[in-house]
C-alpha cells in the first residue's frame, strides 16, 4: 500500500523564514530610529540657526529683530516692512505676548538675508500663517519671544525663549532635551511649555501626557506616545 507523500516546511527552512522576518523587521525599526533621530537634528539646528540670526542682526544693526519700529527696519534694511509699529517698538525687547512684534522677528531676519524664507509679519493678524512664521519638521510654528513663567516649567522670570512648535511627539521632545539639555522637562534651559494667555496657542501642549509629574524630578512620560508636545530652549 502506498502512503501518501506528506509535504510541509523543513526546520531549515522555517528557520530561515524567521531570519528574514527579524531582519526586515529590524530593518523597519532602525529606519524608523533614524527618521526621528533626523527629525531631532532638524529641530536642534533650526533652533542654532534662528539664535544665530537674532543676535547677527543685533550685532549689524544694534536693534532688535521684530522690536524696530517700522521706519527704522525700512532704513536699515532697505525693504518695505509690513509688521505693524507697536506701542512698545524700540524699547530694545521682544515684548511679552505681543504677537506683532514676534512675526516681525521672522519679517526682519528673512528680509535682512539673515534667514531664508519671505515673511511679512501678520497674516490679517493671524501668527500661524506660513506668511508669518516658520514652522517645525511637524509643521507646528516656532516663535521667538519673551516667555513668561506661566508658559514653562519655569523658575519665576520671564526669559527671552524659542519655542520649539506644537505637534512633537513626546518622545522627540525627550531626544531633543537629553541632546541639547540635560533631558529633564522642568529644569535646565530646555523646559516644557503650558499653556498661557499671552502666546497661546503657539505655547500649548498636552501637559497632562507629556511628562510624568509623579517621577522626581518631573520626566518626559514616553509611554503615553503623546503626539503634541512643545518645548522652549530658554537664550
């Protein structure tokens, strides 16, 4: 009597199956580690780039990006400047909350060769314009202002800060501290934002998933996998 011949896998070849399986998935994962890795080096230099143009245009014109009243900036620069003269114009700050002042940073800095890009201050009053500001690798805004404490895990002064844009996965947030900062969301010069009346919602985040305030000192909670994170790199 003949037996029917049985057909299936051999070990050998169940075991080679598994090999590529693991490589394509390793593959996978390490694509993936440099994606985000690159997505945190975009972050670091943008945020270089941009306080390295701020203080190359004081050091040219001895006046503040975004604080020149409009004559002036049209004299310096030789440009028409569309950001609207402000109470607090030339007092040689970026005032708190004042939005005109900060989408003319962008305006003053791109229009003096300083920075790439062509702003022209506020969109109909609207800041997140791309007309109006530069955005992250998550296309969330950036601005360069005067923070005030409400707006960071901060220490009771207001600071001169970047913040570094809405929609960043936390776990970039963390890469971001531990490769510029000292990896902690409430101490050093790399803070998490909160939510504020002045610069809102550029400041915003998801306080409530981002960091763990039950760790000691305070951590960025990569478990949650919260993907709206901010962060502010205090100058």
């Amino acid at each position: 009597m003949n037996k029917a011949k049985q057909s299936g896998f051999t070990l050998v070849e169940i075991a080679i199956v598994l090999v590529i399986i693991g490589l394509l998935l390793g593959g996978i994962l390490k694509g993936q580690e440099l994606i985000n890795s690159a997505r945190v080096r975009n972050m670091a230099d943008q945020n270089s780039a941009i306080q390295a143009a701020y203080f190359g245009f004081i050091d040219r014109y001895r006046q503040v990006p975004g604080d020149m009243c409009n004559q002036d900036a049209v004299d310096a620069i030789g440009q028409d400047i569309n950001t609207t003269d402000t109470a607090t114009c030339g007092n040689g700050r970026l005032d708190s909350g004042v939005l005109e002042e900060a989408a003319g940073v962008w305006e003053h800095l791109s229009k003096a060769g300083f920075m790439t890009g062509n702003y022209q201050g506020l969109d109909g009053g609207n800041y997140q314009s791309p007309t109006a500001a530069p955005v992250n690798a998550f296309n969330g805004y950036v601005l360069l202002g005067r923070i005030e404490n409400a707006a960071y895990q901060g220490d009771g002064s207001e600071r001169l800060g970047y913040v570094f844009g809405q929609q960043t996965p936390v776990n970039i947030m963390r890469e971001l501290d531990v490769k510029l900062d000292d990896g902690r969301p409430a101490t050093g010069v790399l803070r998490m934002t909160l939510s504020d009346g002045n610069y809102s919602p550029m400041t915003d985040s998801d306080d409530a998933n981002c960091i763990d305030t039950d760790a000691d000192p305070d951590i960025w909670d990569i478990n949650t996998n919260s993907q709206d994170c901010n962060g502010v790199y205090l100058y």
